[in-house]
C-alpha cells in the first residue's frame, strides 16, 4: 500500500482563473492622472525649471567642442602639409618619380598663384606637356617618318616609366621589414598614379595630342612602307584590259586579294566585255552578222550550241510579235475611224493569223467608239452655229449638260453669248439675268428661292 492515497474519484473540472488586463489599468490609470490635472501639471514645471538648464548645458557643450573641432581641422591640414616649405620639394620629387619627367618645382618653392593651390598643380601639368610635345615632336613631325620616329619615343618613355616601376618595387620587396618605411610614401604615389593614369578626363584631354603627334604620322609612315591599299578586283582588271598594268603587277595585286592564280584568266575572261544577245540580234537581222557569226557570237554568251535553234526561233518569235502588235494597233484605229468595216477587219486579223478568241477581244475595245457617238461639236463651233441660225439657245444648252456645266455656270454662258451677238443689251435685262443666276447658286446651295422665281427660277413677272 502507498504512502499517499491516490485522489478519491474522477479529477473533476478545473476552475477558471481570470487573467487581468493590465493594459486597460493603465489606461484608466493614464485617464484618471490626466482627469486630476497631475500630468499637465509635471509637464509644465519641466519645461519651467529643466528646459532653461538643458538649454545652458548644450551651450556649454558647444562652446568646448567647437575649438576642439577647429583645431583638429588644422592638425588635419597641417599633416597634409600642403603649406610647409618642404611641400614643393614633396611633390616635385614625388611626380618626377611618377611621371617619368623632370618636375623643377619652381612653381611649389614661389608660393601659390592667383589661382590658389591650382596655379601649381597647372604649371607642372604645362611642365609635363611641353615635355612631351618637346620628346614627340621633330623637324619631320606630321610626315611619315616623323610618324615613326614619335611613336618609338612615346614607346620609350612607356617603357622605362614601367621599367622604373618595376624597379621600385623590387627594392621595397627586397628590404626588411623594418627598414619599409617608404611604403606609406609609395602607395601615396601609387593612388595619384591612379588618378593620373586612368582619369577619363585625362584621357579625352590628350586624345588630341596622341593622334596629332604619334598616331595618324604613325598611320602615314606604315602606309607608306607597306601599302595596305590595294585596287579592287574591277579596277585590277579594268587596268589590265586598257593596258594601265602589266600582266605581272595585275596577277600580283589579284594575289593580295586572295585569288588562286589558277582562276586569274578565268577572272579576266568573266569580266571582259561582250556585247549583248540583242545586238548579236539586231546584226544578223540588218546582215551584218552571217548565219554562222551570228551561231559563234550566241555560243561565246553562254548559248548551249544545241539550243542555238530554238535561240533563234525565238529571236523571230519575238520580232513577228513586235510587227503582229503594229498590225493590230493601225487595224483598230482603222476600224475607230470607219475607215474600214467589221468585216474588213476581221478578214484582214484572220490573215495575219490571230486567234478568234483575240479579234473578238480587239472589236470589243473598238464597240465603245464605232456603236457610241465620240465627237462633238465645240463651243466655238456651237457659236458660229448659232450665229448662222443653225442651232438655237436650247441646242447649246443640252451641250452644256452633257459636259457636266452646273444650272449656274449654264445661264452666265448663255448670257454670255447672247451679250455677243447683241441679243441682251439693256441694264435691266442684265440685271435680270444677274437675279437669276443668283437663284440658280442659291438653289444649289440648299437655300430657298428668291422670290420672283419659281422652282427652276425662272421669273415669274
């Protein structure tokens, strides 16, 4: 039997346990402080009493951090050493060893320019550059040879600038530890060998002097040593053919292009002139060319001599069809003008041996000018007429609508014309016709007739 007695029955339900809101207690405690007035009241004297000491304290602060500033920027300026009287004798031993020219440091050692420190740094690149003009430039400057020769000094001066590189580095490797003290003075010059060396605005700077003193005399001196240039394979054989090259020089340059000189006659036969088909054509049709001439010339452009026949068949195919064309074309303009009848025209296309289906086709393209009227009288004629009493005002009417004259434009010609032969010569019949005409534009606009006129505005007083 155990010490302790297990627990008598079923376990039973556990009771619920609230847990406070200690969230909701605060708020209300917040609430009720602001309610009383505490809390504005604590703000206020802070701001009385601790603001005003707070505001003395940060002054106090200020007043001993801002010395202590300034005087670390002047030590930082000072360790630059920018205005020390060694300064200059730094630099110009410095950027001599850099850029591999003789710096003189007079600019350093007679104090800044007007400019400020930039006057310095100015006269040592001016220094720098009329060096290098001085080593590129020779009394055969911008010709080939002066090309060369600035190349191989620019070539030189790259070389032993690396070579001098080269060596620094080795002594620094080579020393001890404890004796590289020149390391931090090294990799000061190696940052402003950076800068100097891959500024872009370096580059684009002196772009200008490299290709005026060394590159395009470069590029003049190897064109003229090796001739790149070469004629084209046309001019070559162009020059060939009118005798401007001998055969050797033509066979040399065709070389140079890459051509076996196997395929070198070949070439000049593919380029050499010929005439074409149609005049080998045109001279044995006027007989200057003899039947075989004419085979020979065929066969020489490329005529298979099997197919010389059908060649020719088709040469007198192709002239026949010109002549058939003729034949026609002067038939229908016969036929157009009456001058022959359907009949006729068919007997005479039959004869030449055209197709039914294509005599129908050229009579369908007469129909329109032999079964409709074509031509009519002209408005000079319709007047002459007129005056003669020939025609009347109604005949030169209908001719005005047939050729598409507004109602308008109708009545100022037959107003016109009756002006002309004396028919209309008062004001007031004038003005009338002037009236009517305005009813006719008016009319055809959309717009209501005037009145005095009926529909077709004609006076109705």
């Amino acid at each position: 039997m155990g010490i302790i007695s297990p627990p008598p029955g079923g376990t039973g339900q556990l009771p619920d346990i609230p847990v406070p809101n200690y969230t909701a207690q605060a708020q209300a405690e917040a609430a009720g402080m602001a309610a009383a007035g505490w809390w504005d009241d604590l703000c206020r004297k802070l701001w009385e009493y601790v603001g005003p000491g707070l505001l003395l304290v940060a002054g106090m602060l200020t007043s001993l951090v801002e010395p202590l500033v300034g005087y670390g920027l002047q030590i930082l300026t000072k360790l630059q050493g920018t205005t020390s009287p060694t300064y200059g004798t730094v630099m110009q031993q410095t950027l001599s060893d850099l850029l591999g020219v003789e710096i003189t440091g007079a600019s350093f050692s007679s104090g800044p320019a007007p400019g400020g420190l930039h006057g310095p740094y100015m006269a040592i690149g001016q220094e720098f550059l009329q060096f290098m003009v001085n080593e590129m430039k020779s009394s055969a400057s911008g010709t080939p040879a002066g090309g060369y020769a600035a190349a191989a000094q620019w070539l030189g001066h790259a070389i032993g600038f690396a070579v001098r590189e080269g060596n620094v580095e080795l002594i620094l490797e080579a020393l001890p530890p404890s004796l590289r003290f020149f390391e931090g003075l090294r990799g000061y010059g190696v940052n402003l060998a950076h800068a100097l060396g891959l500024g872009r605005l370096t580059h684009e700077g002196l772009r200008s002097f490299m290709k005026i003193l060394v590159a395009d005399p470069l590029g003049y001196y190897l064109n003229d040593l090796y001739h790149p240039a070469v004629f084209n394979r046309d001019e070559i054989i162009k020059a060939w053919f009118r005798g401007l090259m001998t055969d050797t020089d033509s066979q040399k340059f065709l070389s140079w292009l890459g051509y076996d000189p196997s395929v070198i006659p070949t070439i000049r036969a593919l380029n050499k002139w010929v005439p074409s088909d149609t005049s080998v054509v045109a001279g044995w049709r006027i007989g200057a060319l003899t039947p075989a001439q004419y085979n020979t010339q065929l066969t020489a452009r490329d005529v298979d001599p099997q197919d010389l026949q059908l060649f020719n068949q088709f040469s007198m195919f192709a002239r026949a069809e010109a002549h058939l064309n003729t034949a026609i074309v002067n038939y229908i303009t016969l036929l157009k003008n009456r001058w022959i009848t359907v009949p006729q025209f068919e007997e005479q296309l039959q004869s030449l041996g055209v197709d039914p289906q294509e005599i129908k086709w050229a009579e369908q393209e007469v129909a329109a000018f032999y079964n409709f009227q074509s031509h009519e009288l002209t408005s000079s004629e319709i007047l002459t007429a007129y005056e003669n009493g020939l025609v009347d005002l109604d005949y030169y009417t209908a001719w005005m609508t047939r050729w598409g004259y507004s109602p308008a434009d109708q009545a100022v010609l037959q107003a016109s014309l009756l002006i002309k032969q004396g028919e209309l010569t008062t004001k007031e019949a004038i003005a009338a016709w002037r009236l009517r005409i305005a009813c006719l534009n008016a009319k055809a606009k959309g717009q209501p007739v005037p009145p005095g006129f009926d529909a077709n505005c004609n006076p109705t007083s």
